[in-house]
C-alpha cells in the first residue's frame, strides 16, 4: 500500500500543490517553516481524517480562505482508492472514498495505517497520562475498529456520568440508579479496552526492546509498563468503592480513563533521568515498534513519516535509523529534512531509490 499523488487546495501555507510519489522513500527538503512538516500532516489527515498537530479542522485552512481540500489516491496490490476531505468553516468536515462520503469517520481509522515520528512526540514523555493513553489508542484503533467503537462509546458515557455527578451537587438530581445503570454500561467497555491494552503492551515491549538496541546497542535497558486500576481491582468494584468520592468530586475518578503508561530508562522514570538524545532515541523506537505491531495485525505495511526526526542526531545514529527504515521490511516512507546535502549523500550511500522535493514558503520544486 502506498500514497501515489497528493493534491492540496489553501491546506496551511500552501495555496495549491500537486505532487506524486515513490513508492518508496520521498524526501521534503527545506528550511524551518516553509511548510514540510505541513506536507507530512496532509498525509496524515488523508489517512487518519485529522491533523497530527492541530486537533481543530478549521485552523488547518490557509488564512483569509474559506475552505481546505486535501485529495490524495492510493494503490493497494493493484487496487485504487480515492480520497477526499474538504474543510469548511461553520460546516462539518467532508470524508469521502471514491466519491462516497462517510456516514462516520471512525469507519475510515485503519483502512490506510500510519505512522507518524515528530519532534511533538516528547509530550509523551514530559505531559500527563492522556498524551499517552491517546497514544495507545492510535494504534489499537488503526487494526481494530471494536476496540475504536469502544472507546468512543465510554467517553459517551463518562461524559454523561460525569454530567449527572455535577447534577447532583446542584441539587438538579438524587438518584443513585442512574449511577449504576451507567456505571453497568461502561463495564463491558472497560473490560474490553483494558484487555486490548493489556494485550498490546506486553506484545509491543519486546519489539521496542529490539529497536532501541539496534539503533543505540549499549548497556542501556528500556521498558515500559500498563499502569491500570484495573490491574488490582475489578471494574464493579472499582466504581463502587469510589461512589462518595466522585460525588465530592463532582467527576468519576476511577476507570481505564485515568490508565498511564510508565517508561522507563535503566528501571527509572524516562522524564526524570533520560537525557535528550536518549529521549529521542526512545520515542523514534518506540514509533518503529508499533509500525511492527499495526504492520502484523493488519498484514499491511504502513506509511511512515518522519518529520525532523533526525535533528541533534549524530551522524551514526541517522545512518543506523536510515539503514532500518530503508530495509524490504518497510513501506513508504516520507522524510522531512532541513540538509539537502546530507540527505542526498547518506541515501545514496544505502543505494535506495527515493524522490525528493525542494520546500520553500508553500512552493515545491
């Protein structure tokens, strides 16, 4: 599976751009903020039907225009798919494949996977739990949609729930059925997410494990852990025993939306002690890690983008990232890279075919 054209209309800085790809590695090149990483999020929507870096549509329109258009056709074992996304301010956004629009974005998630290395990746490590249960949930929803169902349909509920919490200290309501009656609905939903994240972590670590060692081998020992309340206790339980709590409160406090993961650096927090680069180091294998695990459930190679990945990165430990990615075992890959020169020479030092593209100010040559 890979991107074979992209076409954008007033998407960012960029006024209209028409582009066509390699199958294989695709190179953006050009100084800060002339729009390569706009390029990659453009890829992203088309695939995931949102912006990796701003989560409100309209904001992804080019300024003083009414509207964004992002097209883009795929070949998959010889099968095309079109598809397109229009946005519009004060209107819905529009998904459609070859030309049928969506009647739910949700039933898009997974058809194309990807992912996606940027330097915004650090907020997994340095901001709270919700950065990393989003990313947990990016990459269980890209291979299986009743998990997606899921989690969309427990945020419903905990949304409501927390409603009729708020409710009840404006004296609007008093009855505790309601609770159960929303606490027995969440149950098969949490079950389910925390056996899928359970799964998925314990089946991730050893592949993580493999990567950071191949690009930084050294003495060095990662690891990661699924922290859930789940883990000690059972749902039921666990909801009745935080009763009185989430009534002071105002919020349920308990539930697999309050579950973490811990990263860890030689058995230490990662935040605490890791230093930049091995920071970095850490995420862009943590990334390669889930490519695998999306790659093995879906049978399907993903798109790869890495955005600036390879800034403060020394020159080893690029060609051993390059070396990775441009193996048989990957797909298409799209790079964003500020060294024209230095992207040519290590590419053609792995003898592997790319295209690449000159970036300046929402201009490709």
């Amino acid at each position: 599976m890979y991107l074979q054209t992209l076409s954008l209309v007033n998407f960012k800085n960029f006024e209209a751009a028409e582009l066509s790809f390699a199958p294989g590695i695709n190179c953006f090149v050009g100084n800060n903020g002339v729009g390569k990483t706009n390029l990659l999020d453009a890829i992203h929507y088309l695939c995931l039907c949102k912006s990796y870096f701003n989560p409100v549509d309209t904001q992804n329109i080019r300024h003083d225009q009414e509207f964004a258009v992002i097209q883009g056709a795929f070949s998959n074992e010889g099968k095309a798919d079109e598809i397109y996304c229009a946005i519009h301010h004060n209107r819905n956004k529009i998904f459609k494949r070859n030309k049928k629009e969506y009647d739910r974005l949700a039933n898009h998630i997974g058809l194309f996977p990807l992912v996606m290395i940027s330097p915004e990746d650090v907020s997994l490590i340095l901001e709270g739990s919700e950065e990393r249960r989003k990313f947990l949930n990016s990459v269980i929803a890209q291979y299986d949609k009743t998990y997606l169902e899921d989690v969309i349909n427990y945020n419903k509920l905990l949304a409501q729930r927390n409603k009729l919490l708020k409710d009840f200290a404006m004296g609007k309501s008093s009855g505790e059925d309601m609770l159960t009656i929303y606490d027995d609905q969440m149950l098969p939903l949490a079950e389910r997410i925390f056996r899928q994240r359970t799964e998925y972590t314990m089946r991730m670590i050893p592949i993580f494990q493999k990567y950071y060692h191949s690009i930084a081998p050294g003495l060095e020992e990662v690891d990661m852990q699924y922290h859930s309340q789940l883990n000690d206790c059972d749902y039921t339980t666990l909801m009745r025993n935080a009763r009185e709590k989430d009534r002071i409160m105002q919020y349920t406090t308990q539930g697999i939306h309050k579950d973490d993961i811990g990263l860890r650096l030689n058995g230490y927090p990662l935040k605490k002690t890791g230093s930049q680069g091995q920071q970095k180091t850490f995420l862009v294998t943590l990334k390669l890690a889930m490519f695998d695990f999306i790659k093995e459930m879906t049978r399907c190679k993903p798109i790869l983008l890495l955005d600036d990945v390879f800034d403060k990165f020394d020159e080893t430990r690029v060609r051993q990232i390059i070396r990775l990615v441009s193996d048989e075992h990957f797909g298409q890959i799209f790079i964003s890279h500020t060294d024209e020169a230095r992207m040519h020479k290590i590419l053609e030092e792995m003898q592997t075919d790319y295209k690449l593209f000159r970036v300046n100010n929402g201009k490709i040559d």
